[in-house]
C-alpha cells in the first residue's frame, strides 16, 4: 500500500492555558480521527554527517526528509510506515509506503528482497539509502491528538506534546523513552488543510493570541542531542586547554625566576 499527501502545514506553539481555551471551539467544529490520541513513534535517517537534518535547520526553499513512523510501539508485525517528506515553499509533500516492521527490518538488510506495490516510491527510497548512505540516526516520540473538521475532512489539527528523543536504541520497538525535548507544559498545534484556514479557526487564534511558530522536531533534538554536547566539549576542552597553558607559564616564569637568582 501506498499514500501520497500534498498540503500546507502550519505550526504554533501553544501555552497549556491556550491549549485548555481552544478545545471548547475545536468541539463544536471537528471530530476526533480514527487515530484519536495516540502515540507516534518515528526513526529519523540521515547520513553519518547528518546531512539532511543540517540542511534542513538551515530553512532552505527545498528540504526533505525519510523516516519510519508507526502510530504506537509496534511489535514485528505491527504496520509502519517509511516515507520521504519534502517541504519546498511551505507547501509540504508526503510519499510512503506501507509495511510491516518485520519487512521493513528486511529491507534495510536488503531492499530487493521485499516486494512493494508502489515500485516508484521504492525507487525514491532506495536512491536517498543509497545516495546519503543512510542510517537510523534519532527516535522521536510524542503524544499526538488528531481532528478533522465535521464538515471538510480535509482540514486537519493535531497537537503535540510529551515529545521524547534518543539517538541509542534505534528501533521503533524499543519502547517510548528519551530525553524530552518540549517543555512539559507546551503544545505544539499544527494546522493541516489543502485550502484556507476556517473563519471560526481565525477568529479564535486571534482572541487567544496564538501566532505561528517554529518547532523541528528532528531539528531540536538534533541540536540538544548532537549539537549542544560537542560544543560543550569543545569548550570544555578550550577551558583545560587555557588552564594547561596557564600552569606551563607559571612554571616557566618560576624557571626563570630561580635562574635569575642563581645569576645574581
């Protein structure tokens, strides 16, 4: 099975007191999705250098990403879902291929040994492994609630929290556990629609105060897990570095001092 997606999405960041106040409009307008509250487990893959992830946190007009999403901790035989998602000016694209985690195990080993329906998308997928050189490189976990609206099931809302990563443990069925990355008391509210945004929708992101943001989930954890700690070495070790040259100095100019002595 494959799907293919193509639609605008928009992030706020939310307060929980936001978040609480929005929910008495969001019953009277949407319903919740077959998935309800659930949690979405995802392996992010990038190359070594984490090329993918470095480009995209640099906002160009054109960015992707590949990661395998399952909705709650699969077993071997739970459905996931291996996609490539693009972004090119706002207008973001989604193409996956369905499977089971124990083929998906299958065709990291070997991508010709599994028979997908949609050998187009396949081919796409097999190019980025083989181009980036691709592997698992961070597990994203978060609780997601999902609407569309009553009347246009095309217009979505989800929000996030209890977002958790990890760059050790690489398998989406290694359970729901990491460092978190999204302050206890936030959301994330993304806004997913082919169209406009709802007039009732406006009107109460404008009473609440609630205006666009930015949150890259794979972008944050990239930062807090990758990025941050080899800069903290790097000072770390400039610090001792620093103290070193301190002490070499005070040796010396005690060297010189006790041979000026000696001379005198």
């Amino acid at each position: 099975m494959a799907e293919i997606f193509r639609r605008i999405e928009k992030k706020y960041i939310l307060t929980k007191e936001q978040y609480e106040k929005l929910q008495d409009a969001i019953s009277q307008y949407m319903v919740e999705d077959q998935y309800g509250k659930s949690t979405i487990c995802n392996i992010y893959f990038d190359s070594n250098q984490y090329q993918m992830i470095s480009h995209s946190i640099e906002k160009p007009f054109f960015k992707e990403k590949v990661r395998l999403r399952s909705y709650n901790t699969p077993t071997q035989d739970s459905k996931v879902y291996l996609e490539i998602k693009r972004k090119c000016d706002g207008i973001v694209g989604k193409r996956r291929i369905e499977m089971r985690l124990r083929e998906f195990n299958q065709y990291l080993n070997d991508s010709s040994g599994v028979y997908i329906t949609n050998q187009q998308i396949k081919s796409e997928l097999d190019y980025y492994f083989k181009m980036y050189q691709l592997r698992p490189a961070m597990y994203i976990s978060y609780t997601r609630t999902a609407y569309y609206q009553k009347d246009n099931p095309d217009f979505r809302l989800t929000f996030d929290s209890n977002v958790l990563a990890r760059k050790y443990d690489l398998n989406l069925d290694g359970g729901e556990y990491g460092n978190q990355i999204l302050e206890n008391d936030k959301y994330i509210m993304e806004i997913k629609t082919l169209n406009s945004i709802p007039l009732w929708l406006v009107e109460e992101l404008t009473k609440l105060k609630i205006v666009p943001g930015s949150f890259s989930k794979y972008g944050t954890a990239y930062e807090k897990l990758v990025l941050e700690p080899i800069l903290l070495k790097h000072k770390i070790s400039k610090r001792i570095k620093g103290e070193e040259n301190c002490v070499v100095e005070f040796i010396h100019d005690n060297v010189r001092a006790k041979k000026a002595t000696a001379s005198a």
